[in-house]
C-alpha cells in the first residue's frame, strides 16, 4: 500500500527544523538491497530453519559457534555475508542527511556495511561488520575474502587457530566504546529516526530510551513495541520513504 502523501510532508516538515538528527536502523534498511532480515514475516530469516531443525538465533549463538563452527560458518556464509548488495534510497538519503550537516550519526544494528558504501562517515555498528575478523588466538586482523576463500573454518595464517568475524553472536556482549557513543548521539539528537528494526533485540532497542529530543519517527513495515511513543509513525517500505523525501 501507498505510503499517504500527508505522512511524507509530516516527515519533511520534521527534517526541515532539526539539526542533530540520528538514525537508528536495522535489518529493514537493507531488504532493499536483497539481504534478508530476520524477522520479517515472508522472507526473515527466522522463518527457515536450517535441515536439521535449528533456529538463526542457535546457530548464530557463541555457544553453538564454539561446538560446531563448521556448521556455524556454513550458515553465516549461506545467510549472512552479501558482499555483492549494493546500497539502496535509504543508505544513499542519509549520506546525503549528513553531507548536508543535518544527520550527526547513523547508529545500525546491521553488519552489512552498506552506509559506508555510500559515503556516510559517522556509522556506529551496535553489532560489528562482516568485513572485520579476527584471529581467536593471536587477534591477527583479517578482511572478508579470509572466510570466503574456502568453504572450511577459516584459520590463521600465523598461528593457525581460528578465525572469527567481528560480529556480536547471542550470547555476547556489545563493545563498551560503541554503546557509549550510540547513547551520547541519541541523548543530543533533536530528531530520531528509526527505520527498519523490529526493535526486540537488546540492549540495542533500549538505546532509543535516551531519547529527549522533541520528535521520534518510526519507519518500519510492521507495527513495534515502541509505535505509541513516536511523534510520527510511518508505515511502509523505508526506501519509498526516502524516495520521496525532500532530500
Ligand atoms: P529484524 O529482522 O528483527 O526486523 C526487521 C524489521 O524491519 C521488521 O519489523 C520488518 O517489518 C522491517 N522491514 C523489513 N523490510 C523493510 C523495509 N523495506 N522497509 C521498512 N521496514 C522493513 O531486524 P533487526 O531489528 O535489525 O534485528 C536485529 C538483528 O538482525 C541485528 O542483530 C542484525 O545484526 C541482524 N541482521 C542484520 C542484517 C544486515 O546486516 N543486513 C541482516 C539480517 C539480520
């Protein structure tokens, strides 16, 4: 369904009088892009189990990665690295946001990479990128190529143990520097928009509970827990929103 024009013009109202907006987004940002999300009701992620009756949030859990890595990097591999997804309206409305000197920060749950394809300069990744890894060892630095370069557990080249992607797993927790500096932006921001997240995950959905600027949007496909909160509440796909901005 259409997105109403009135909606739009609330949207770009808002845009016109802020000056430290930031953005909040999820796995919603980049449907677009032909990565599936998670929770989506016709093609998340969560809706597939894997052949032998296990769910992404096990497979992708530290425990299950620590007993099975084989079949841990076999799913991340088939599911999670896109490294041939471009960026969409979204990506490509809020770099030009920042550029303009109106967005002070894209705060993502994503690990895709997609904001930085497209220029954006202050991106803070709650939950790590698929284009860091690490040796578990020594901490030898690796780019993506090293997981996709064979189908095995990727292992490092200097002391041979194995290497891992920079990716928050359940069950883990979220890097202190980042957490601080998602809550310093959402405290000083006069708008916060948030797109594209089903807003479940923690503690990263509780970061918007800083918010005390004066409007609170939320762009997503399906209603959220937080949907009574917001000042403007938009339902529908992200990139047609920015699509037919003002941007
Ligand atoms: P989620 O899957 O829980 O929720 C996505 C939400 O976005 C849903 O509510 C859905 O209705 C909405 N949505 C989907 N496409 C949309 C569109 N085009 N326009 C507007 N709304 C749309 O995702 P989440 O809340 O980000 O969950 C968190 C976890 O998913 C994160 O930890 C993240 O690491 C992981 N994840 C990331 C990627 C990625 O990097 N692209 C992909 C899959 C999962």
């Amino acid at each position: 369904m259409k997105i109403p024009q009135e909606k739009i013009d609330q949207l770009n109202e808002i845009i016109l009088r802020s000056n430290r907006i930031v953005f909040f987004g999820g796995a919603g940002t980049s449907t677009e892009s032909n990565i599936p999300d998670f929770r989506s009701k016709r093609n998340g992620l969560y809706n597939q189990w894997n052949e032998k009756g296990l769910s992404p949030e096990i497979l992708l859990s530290r425990s299950f990665f620590r007993k099975k890595p084989e079949v841990f990097f076999q799913y991340y591999r088939q599911n999670l690295i896109h490294p041939d997804a471009l960026p969409n309206e979204t990506h490509y409305g809020l770099a030009k946001l920042e550029k303009a000197g109106k967005l002070k920060a894209i705060i993502t749950q994503n690990i895709d990479g997609l904001h930085q394809k497209t220029g954006s300069k202050y991106v803070l990744e709650l939950h790590g990128s698929i284009y860091r890894n690490y040796c578990t060892e020594c901490k030898k630095e690796y780019h993506l190529e090293k997981i996709l370069e064979d189908n095995n557990v990727p292992n490092c080249n200097v002391c041979g143990k194995m290497v891992r992607p920079d990716v928050t797993l359940y069950e883990e927790p979220l890097d202190i520097k980042v957490i601080d500096k998602a809550i310093n932006a959402i405290s000083n921001a006069d708008t916060l928009i948030i797109g594209g997240t089903s807003l479940v995950v923690y503690p990263a959905a509780g970061f918007i509970e800083f918010f005390r600027g004066s409007d609170m949007v939320i762009i997503n496909k399906e209603t959220t827990l937080y949907d009574q909160k917001a000042d403007l509440v938009i339902q529908g796909s992200i990139g047609e929103v920015f699509r037919r901005m003002n941007l």
